[in-house]
C-alpha cells in the first residue's frame, strides 16, 4: 500500500462508497488531504479568520495530543477491550429496549387499521388481502423500524468519532490467532447494519485470501434484517432475559464465524499472515445531525424495501395460502393451500429441528431477505376468528404466535439459531461472486452457512428440550 494511501481511513461506514462509484461527501474536512487541499499539519495553515476548508476540521477534529490521550485508553489491550464490549452490549441495550416504545406505538396503529377493516368492508378476498396480507404481513416487518433505525444510528456514531478503525486495533491480536489481519474486524463491524456493505469493504483488506476469507465470516454476522426474527421470539419465549439472549445470539453468531474462518483458514489459506499498519485517523467530534441523516437514509431504504420487494413477497404468499378455494361441488372438504402443499414438501428437512410446515416456509423465503421471515409468519399465522368478530383486533404476530400450541421455548429457540446461521439473502451471494469473480465462493458460503445452521440449531433443540421444556 502506497503512503499516500496509508493517511487515509481504511473504510467509511457511508454505504454511497460502494454505490454506482459515486464518492460520498466531503463531510469535517476528512477527505481534503487526499486532494491536496489539507496537506498543513494541526499547527498552522488555516486562515486566521477560521474560514476555508480547515474550519471544519479545526472545530471538530480533536488534535493528535487529545488523540493519544484518548487512545492510552480505548486502544489499551485490557481497558480497550473492556470498553468496546461495553459499547456493544450499550448498543443493543438502547436498539432493543427503546425501540420496544415505538414498536408498541406501531402495532396499535395495526390495530386500528385491521378494526376499520372489519367495520367497513364486506369479507372477501379483498378485504382478507388487507388483512391478512397488507396489515399483518407487511405491518409485521414495518413494526420492527424503530430498531434498525436505532442500530444504524448508533454505528453511524462510531464511524463518525473514527472509532471503527480503533475497534480494529483492538481485535488485531484476536484477529491473528485465526489467520487474518486486524484490519479484517472493519467489515465484519459494518456488518451488523448489512452483510453487503461489509462484503464489498473488504476491498480495502490487502491479501486476496484475507479477503476471501472475511467474505466467508461476515454472513454469520447478525446484521439488522435479522433483528426482527430474534425481537419476535426472544420476546415470546425469553421475555425476562431478552437482552441476555439477543446479546447471546450475536456473539454466538460471531463465534461462529470466528471457528468456521478457522476451518477455512486450514483447508484453503494454510500459510502465514503479513502484518501491515492500521492507520489512525485522529479523533472527531460526531455530528449529531450528520448521524441522524445517515439513520434516515438507513430507515428510508428500509421503508422502500417494504414498499417494494417485502410487498411482493407478501402479495405472492398470500395468494399461495388463499388459493385454491374450497371446491363447490364438495364445499366441506378441508382446504389445502398451494403454500401449505409446498411447506409440506420441505418440513421434512426441517421436522427434526421442531419446526412444522410454516416455520418452514417461511425460513425458505427468507432466503430471498431476511425480512420476508416475518412477513411471511404474518400471513400464515392469522389471527382467529374469534378476534375478528369481537371489540377488538390483536394484530400483534408476537400474540399469534404465542397462541400456537405448536411453538416452545426449544423450537423457538431452534428457529432464532437457523435464522441466524443460514445464508443472510440471495443478494448477499452474488456480492461474494462479484467480489472474488467466480460462485466457487459463493456456494461454498451458501452450503456451509445451511449445513451449520442446521446442526446447530438441532443440537440447540435436542438439549432445550432436555431443559427447558
């Protein structure tokens, strides 16, 4: 890597770096030196009104004295390792627990919207369509925005205070001890938001093997189209001690990673690691305004993918569980839907890990996007008859579900694992086969994510059953 190259960050979090090669904005002055503008060192350059491209910088980037100071601390191999998994556990803390206010907010509007339903439209297909499709399908997956609103937030935060690339420092020893270099942690850290964005930073990472084998790591990296899964069911079977199991499944989830980058690392890239710097970017000062944009810019990417792709998918499941209709020359016959006859075919494969023909069809569509998950337990699992005729309506998937006779905490727990573990979407895939330029990776990131989900989410059911049931 040139010189030049090495006073840069290694990685924004700004997804826009990896969009239709649009550069992102110059935001605090942070990309001036690599234009020549900002080649002055702290001490002097600026002009002695404050104005020109150094006013930013000057007012929100903390000098390198600050920036030792700071680093003495959060770099420190005992004291930063404490802090970093103290900022974690605050970020799912504050993404799980404040976004439950909003969540609540959200399903009450359901509600209001499945009663007006009910009290002015005829039953019909159409009627049902809204119902059950629109309202409890789509309205599942939109009631868990707050959260990713509130992850992307707090991830925004971190790149702005440039403390990513400080997290990597930390990791780099851990890193070492499974055959990557630390820079390796950056993109497994934007993954949380989105296994995409993560893929396509590893560009940055020098060695095409370190590279390859990130790629491999990263879909085992919960990102935030997962959290309404393990949100749901968490909150159903383990409401006393949801943020110990949320915390639990992430860190499950990169300890996995961690032992299958092991495997990797000894069957493909047996050889040794080559050190190289982790540039350190000095400290700044984040912007609230700058992380709320990027929060919104998350949150609005979100709701179109609702709009879009998850509505689709909510239309095509809901007219494969309304049809075929109930014959007219034999009306009592018990219907089968074509969604119900394709469950039927899968839950084989998936019976021994607790999971019926809806569980199962809904982990197949979310193969397309996790998201399609709760959409489509939104539509399988109605609400009962009884319900729609009373006061009132409960569109809560979270009561539904709890409802069912067939869900225990060991399924429960079973499904939030396979969730988890299988690969994050089809999307995530052609990014790893874009990146490295062959599907040799690709599905080998596709089988291996499948078969380690499924053994482990069957072990997890065999011993909850043991002790939990």
């Amino acid at each position: 890597m040139s010189q030049k190259n090495n006073n840069k960050p290694i990685v924004s979090f700004d997804k826009s770096n990896f969009k239709k090669g649009v550069p992102r904005k110059y935001h605090h002055g942070r990309d001036l030196r690599s234009k020549g503008q900002g080649h002055h060192h702290h001490g002097g350059g600026p002009k002695e009104d404050g104005s020109g491209p150094h006013r930013h910088q000057r007012l929100h980037e903390y000098s390198q004295d600050q920036t030792r100071l700071i680093d003495s601390y959060l770099t420190h191999p005992i004291w930063g390792l404490i802090s970093f998994i103290l900022i974690i556990w605050l970020i799912f803390f504050f993404t799980f627990r404040l976004g439950a206010y909003p969540q609540a907010g959200i399903e009450w509007l359901m509600d209001q919207g499945a009663i007006y339903l009910r009290d002015n439209m005829n039953p019909g297909w159409f009627s049902d369509f809204l119902s059950q499709g629109v309202i409890m399908g789509v309205g599942s997956v939109l009631a868990f925005l707050p959260n990713i609103l509130i992850l992307f937030f707090f991830l925004s935060l971190l790149q702005e205070t440039e403390y990513i690339s400080r997290a990597a420092t930390i990791m780099d020893r851990y890193m070492h001890k499974i055959g990557l270099h630390g820079s390796s942690f950056i993109p497994l850290v934007l993954g949380f938001g989105c296994n995409l964005p993560g893929i396509m930073a590893t560009r940055t990472i020098q060695r095409k093997s370190d590279r390859i084998l990130t790629m491999l790591m990263i879909p085992y990296i919960p990102c935030s189209a997962r959290i309404p899964t393990f949100l749901l069911f968490s909150g159903i079977f383990f409401p006393d001690n949801q943020l110990l199991t949320l915390s639990l499944l992430y860190f499950g989830g990169i300890l996995i990673g961690v032992l299958m980058a092991l495997v990797f690392k000894r069957i493909f890239f047996n050889f040794g690691i080559k050190d190289y710097a982790i540039p350190l970017p000095c400290y700044k000062r984040p912007s609230l305004f700058y992380s709320v944009s990027n929060m919104w810019d998350a949150g609005w990417q979100y709701l179109k993918k609702i709009g879009t792709v998850v509505l689709l998918a909510v239309i095509i499941v809901w007219a494969l569980d309304y049809f075929p209709l109930k014959d007219r020359d034999n009306p009592n016959t018990e219907r089968v839907s074509y969604l119900e006859s394709f469950g039927k075919i899968v839950e084989p494969a998936l019976a021994p890990l607790g999971f019926d023909w809806k569980m199962s069809v809904s982990l197949v569509t979310g193969i397309t996007a996790k998201e399609f998950i709760i959409s489509t337990l939104g539509v399988v699992y109605k609400a009962d008859e009884g319900d729609i005729s009373g006061e009132e309506i409960n569109t809560s998937l979270m009561s539904r579900i709890r409802e069912e006779e067939m869900f225990n905490k060991a399924n429960g727990l079973s499904f939030m694992i396979f969730a988890l573990l299988y690969m994050p979407c089809v999307a995530t895939a052609y990014t790893i086969r874009k990146e490295t330029g062959t599907w040799k990776w690709a599905l080998l990131s596709i089988f291996s994510t499948i078969a380690v989900a499924w053994i482990a989410a069957f072990f997890a059911y065999k011993i909850a059953l043991i002790f939990l049931i």
